[in-house]
C-alpha cells in the first residue's frame, strides 16, 4: 500500500475479454497500465500519470506464462489480487483474467520481437520479450487505449513496446514513467520481496553503480570510460553476481558511439537467487 493513501478497492473487476469489452466506455480517451500484480508505488506511479491524462483508466493484473521459461518463478511470483485492487481505488476497470482465458488454446500466430530482444535481458532470458509482445498485443487490442503507460524501470522491455507500436501501426501512444526508488535508492520491483534485509542491502550496489557512472560520464568520461566505472564498481561489490553492467543506446540497445551525448546504463545482477534489474541515464560532458 501507498503510504498516506486511503482508497476504496476498486470494484469493476472483470475477468473475461467480453466484460471487459462491454465495460469499456465509447467516448473519453482511455489510458491503459498493464501489470503482473504485486502491486507497489512503482506501478501506482503508472496509475497516477494516466489518471492525469484520460478519462478512463484500465489496468491489467495477469501473471502472463508466456514470458516465463521453464525453472523461472512463474508458479512462485507473488499473487494477491484483493491487497493489488485497494492501491487501485481511483481505476476504473481492472482486467483480471485467466490463463484460459487468455490463451485458450495455444498461439499460432507469435510476435517476432527481432534483434533487440536477443541481448541483455534477452541474452538470458531468450524467449521472454517474444511472450511479453504477445501479451502487450493482446491487451492493447482488447482496450485500445489512447495511451498505454510502461515503466522505465524495464527499459528493454520499453524500447521493444515502442518498436512494436511503431512497426505495426498500432494507434497507441506509448508514454514512458521514470523509475519510482525507496528512499535507500533501490528500484522498486515485485521480486524485492523475495530479498531478505541482508539481500536488500547487497542489491544496493545496482544503483550505486549506476550513480557512480552518472557522476563520471557528467564529470567527462567517454562511454568507454563510464562504462568500465559502471561494470568495475558492480563487479566489486559483494554478494552480487553481475550478469551485464553496460551503457547503451536507449532506444536501439546497442553499444553507444563514443561520441554521444547521452545513454543509459543498464545492469543486471543476481542476489542471492534473486536476478534483479535497474538503469539509469547518463549525460557526458
Ligand atoms: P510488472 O508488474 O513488473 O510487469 O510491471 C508493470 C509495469 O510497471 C511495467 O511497465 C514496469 O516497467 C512498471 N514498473 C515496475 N516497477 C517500476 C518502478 N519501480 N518504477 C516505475 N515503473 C515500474
């Protein structure tokens, strides 16, 4: 829950794509948050930037399992769908259905995420964005929302939303929600419930890496340069395994030019057994 905040649960929770259809309203613009639950500030953020900005707000909670791989924690992400519709009293409709629901039977016909979806995030997890595609298609379809808000807390995950929309002419704007933090620095993120306090505390050299490579890159590192401050300063810190630590182009996730203006740095890393994710943008000069 929000701290300070007081709201009724929201009650107009349907669960199958005809309620859902039916709910919809015909006039008004329709601002739309897909989530997989575990509901935090995080994804409130999302909640408030498209209650600002439309009359209607949908959100979805579905754990979808067509991004999850075999040995992930699909079976084991946290669910609790009654704590996640009272952060949501302000929404209009939540969409919460069934896996039968939204797969009845196998999908023939799949989104191709292409190269993007091949490194960082898809390097080790090689068929999650082609299942995240699929399920943002499916909603966007289903709602077909003025605006659809996506965090850039999961900034691969964005830039291919993007590229999607982009790509396929869906008549969507995709509006990107800067990262919401705990006071500590650490993102805020579902899986930070799998962390125990030691574990909380190790996850803190994500963004303090990502800082120390802001504060090089702003006081003149080249990309190379800010990049070997980023990944030395994951690399030193304990308890922490790094899987990439990186500056990259935002948009097309490729390596930045060592004459650009700006990146994002990007990390992954593992705590314990919990993989967790942050970036942050760097300016040079
Ligand atoms: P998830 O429920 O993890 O699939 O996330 C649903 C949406 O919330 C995605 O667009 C995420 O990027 C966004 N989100 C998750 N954590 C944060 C955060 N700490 N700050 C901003 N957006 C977030």
């Amino acid at each position: 829950m929000v701290e300070g905040r007081r709201l009724k649960p929201v009650t107009n929770v349907v669960s199958t794509k005809k309620e859902l259809i039916e709910a919809l309203p015909i006039t008004g613009s329709i601002g739309l948050v897909m989530t997989m639950g575990a509901l935090h500030a995080g994804h409130r953020q999302l909640v408030d930037a498209a209650r600002k900005e439309n009359e209607t707000v949908v959100v979805s909670i579905y754990v979808n399992p067509l991004q999850f791989a075999p040995g992930e924690d699909f079976d084991t992400y946290p669910r609790n769908l009654a704590q996640d519709l009272e952060l949501l009293g302000d929404v209009d409709i939540v969409f919460a259905p069934t896996d039968e629901e939204m797969y009845p039977r196998e999908p023939l016909v799949r989104v191709n995420p292409g190269e993007v979806a091949t490194c960082f995030e898809g390097k080790t997890r090689p068929t999650h964005f082609a299942g995240v595609l699929q399920v943002v298609a499916k909603v966007l379809n289903l709602v077909r929302p003025d605006r659809a808000y996506f965090g850039q807390k999961d900034a691969q995950q964005l830039a291919l939303v993007r590229t999607m929309v982009a790509d396929l002419d869906m008549r969507t704007n995709i509006v990107a929600v800067p990262i919401v933090r705990e006071e500590s620095g650490l993102a805020l993120s579902s899986r930070n419930a799998y962390l125990s306090t030691e574990e909380r505390n190790l996850a803190l050299a994500l963004v303090g890496s990502l800082r120390a490579a802001r504060e090089a890159a702003a006081a003149g590192a080249s990309p190379e340069e800010t990049e070997k401050v980023l990944s030395e300063a994951l690399e030193a810190a304990e308890g922490v395994a790094v899987d990439y630590a990186t500056i990259v182009n935002p948009d097309t996730f490729q390596r930045v030019s060592s004459n650009a203006k700006q990146g994002l740095g990007v990390v992954a890393a593992r705590v314990g057994p919990t993989r967790l994710i942050d970036n942050m943008e760097v300016t040079f000069g």
